[in-house]
C-alpha cells in the first residue's frame, strides 16, 4: 500500500472515531513513573475499568514498594477486572523491581531533564515495559509525539488496511505519527484505544463490524470469522500470544477411538497390577509350609510296631556292638 492510501485510510479512521467516541483527556498530575503503571492497567482495557483498577492496587497496597514484593498471583487477584489480569500484573511487577533495583527508589522524574530519546530508550530497558507503556509515557509524560498502540488498535489498523502484517506482529506502524500532528496525537489515541477495548471485548459484535466497515469497505475478507471460537480471538489479540494459564493443548493425531482404548489399557493394567499386589500380600502372611505346596507340616516317622518295634531295634544294636568289641584284640 503506497504511502498516499495510508496517509488517507488514517484521516478517514480519524475521522469516523470522531462521530462515535468521546475522546478521555488524561491524568497530567502524576509523575512519569504512575504513567507507566496506569499504561499496564489501561492496555487492552477501557478506560474506566483501567482507572478504577489502578486507583484499587494504589490504594489497597501499603506502598508501591508492597506492590513490588507482591506476587503476581496477588496482584492479578486485585486486577482481575481487566481483560488478561496476569500480564497486566507481571508487567507492573516487573517495572517496579527494574525501576527500585537501578534507582533503589520509585521516581524517574529525572528522565524527564534528559533528552526525549535518551528517555524513550531508557524506559525501553525496563522489564515489563511493553511498546503501549512505553508509547503511553512518551506521550503524557516525556512530551513525545507517540501513538500508544495495543494489540486491538493493531488488529484494528491492519484489518482496515493501515498496517501490514509485518508491523502487526512488531507493534510498529509506520506513518502514523507523521498523518497526525501533534497537537492531535492523544485525542486520535484515545479515540483509538476505546474502539481498540470495544473490539477485544467483543470482536464479532454488530458495531465492531459496522465501524470497521464504515472506515474500509473493502476489509471483509480481514474481519474474524464467525467458526473461529472467541477464545482464539482474544488469545491472538494478548500481547506476544500468551495462552491463559494452566493450560495444554491436545496432542495432534488422537482420535477419540485411541482415547477409549488407551483408557481401557491402563484400567486393564491397574487391575492386574492390584491382583500382583493382593497375590503378594497374601503369600507373605502365609506359613512356610503352604508357600512350598505342603498341606501338613512334616512330621517325625513312627517306627513299625510301636514300642515293641523301638525295643527290637535297641537289642539289635547291642549285639553288633558285643560283636565289635569281641573281635577287639587283648592288649
């Protein structure tokens, strides 16, 4: 697409968010720090919903330092009202320790005597600092021409044709800030963000689709389809394609058939492996006698006749022995 249609798709799109979205001005008291906090509250989330959140983990934590020792775990509980609780919460987490570890404080108001790229560059090394936070603080904190662009305000530019699929996987459109002054740069990025919350929470929605239709009529071939499962969407919609949590994807190849017959393998071995175990069990608690095939333990022999028989063979030994001793040698 040639510079000239993007430059026109962009003021159209402009134009169009104008009639149907209120712009939302932002907070210009809060340091450059808070900035970057409220951003990984307010991406992919509507405004009211960011703000509330973020005045809740402000406010329900003892410090920002209490916020950072904090888990994620913790922290997505008290975020939960966003659209992906754990990212946001390890974002802001991760932002807080980079930021205490290099300044062993929670203030990056020094960044803001710096030079504008100096800044941009330094707040990109933080850990957690995603393109929107950084973008985000460019431009109401450092002073920056900056478009904060989610992952719905990317969808978005692409499905009408603005982006590319290359700049849609790398967050970058080119041009854009070029098409829009300025001066116009957060109303036209709030404007966005709200259609860009709208589209994630429901991307199949009639005035979704209507919008995108109003700004290109050509994007039919580009909207999300109807078969596709609306938890797809959103998973493609999260930043770098995050699955939720816990998760694992069946392995290819196995049809319900194989399930069946694997499932009644394994039971068939379970039962064999409790039929060796009881065997065991019983063998060992049994007498030495059983174990060697014998119903009776054994038993002396009684000799023939009883105790005449015992008596016959006593005088028998007595006569071999006068026997032996006759034929002895007198000394």
């Amino acid at each position: 697409m040639s510079e000239p249609n993007r430059a026109a798709l962009i003021n159209k799109l402009y134009k169009v968010l104008k009639q149907h979205y209120k712009p939302v001005a932002p907070n210009g008291d809060r340091p450059l720090l808070q900035h970057m906090l409220f951003a990984c509250c307010l991406e992919n989330a509507p405004y009211d919903k960011a703000e509330k959140v973020y005045q809740h983990v402000s406010s329900s934590f003892f410090d920002w330092n209490e916020v950072r020792v904090s888990t994620v775990k913790e922290l997505a509980e008290a975020m939960r009202e966003l659209p992906d609780p754990p990212s946001a919460a390890a974002n802001l987490k991760s932002i807080l320790q980079n930021v205490f570890e290099a300044t062993y404080s929670f203030d990056l108001e020094s960044l803001k005597k710096q030079n504008i790229g100096a800044g941009i560059k330094r707040l990109g090394k933080f850990e957690g600092a995603s393109s929107f936070v950084v973008a985000y603080a460019t431009q109401h904190a450092l002073g920056g021409h900056s478009i904060p662009l989610d992952r719905g305000a990317l969808d978005i530019l692409y499905i009408v044709g603005i982006a590319a699929e290359s700049e849609r996987k790398s967050g970058a459109v080119g041009g854009l800030e070029r098409a829009i002054p300025k001066n116009k740069g957060w109303e036209f990025a709030s404007l966005l963000h709200q259609f860009a919350a709208d589209y994630i929470a429901n991307p199949f929605g009639p005035t979704v689709k209507s919008l995108l239709l109003e700004i290109s009529p050509q994007c039919k071939e580009r909207l999300p389809k109807r078969g596709q499962k609306k938890v797809e969407i959103q998973e493609s919609l999260t930043a770098d394609g995050k699955a939720a949590a816990g998760k694992h994807p069946a392995k290819p190849g196995i049809d319900k058939h194989q399930k069946k017959l694997d499932k009644s393998s394994l039971m068939k071995d379970d039962k064999d492996a409790h039929k060796k175990a009881a065997f065991a069990k019983s063998a060992a608690s049994e007498p030495a006698h059983k174990k060697h095939g014998m119903k009776h333990l054994p038993t002396a022999k009684a000799s023939p006749g009883g105790h005449k028989g015992r008596t016959a063979s006593r005088r028998s030994a007595r006569k071999l022995e006068t026997k032996r001793l006759a034929k002895r040698k007198p000394r």
